[in-house]
C-alpha cells in the first residue's frame, strides 16, 4: 500500500530527542517508529464496541 499521507507534529527538544536515540538505538528511522506505533492502536470498530460496552456498563449500574 502506498504511504502517500504526511503528518506534521510540533515536538519539545526533549520529545524529539526521546525519539530520535530511541528510533537510532533500535536502528529504525523515526518515521519507523511512529509507524509501529499507529499499527498498535486499536482498530475504530474496536474502538467502537469498547464504547459500547462502558455505556453498557454505566447503564447497568446507575440503575441500580
């Protein structure tokens, strides 16, 4: 799949620091990292159903 989308994110020198030893010391490039990171996010479906489920929930137990 073509990566044809680009984010801009503004940064602390400490921030980009952080990610940039992290990224060097595992030998990826930042972008790598951000990447890895985005494919752990949970799906919106997931996202969804995991808002479902607390409204669910606050229901049950409010009306208590």
């Amino acid at each position: 799949m073509a990566r044809d989308k680009s984010i801009k994110v503004r940064l602390t020198d400490d921030e980009f620091e952080r990610i940039t030893l992290y990224a060097k010391s595992k030998g990826f490039s930042v972008s790598e990292v951000i990447r890895d990171y985005i494919k752990r996010l949970p799906k919106a479906d997931s996202l969804r159903s995991i808002f479902l489920l607390l409204v669910i929930h606050l229901a049950v137990n409010l009306s208590v």
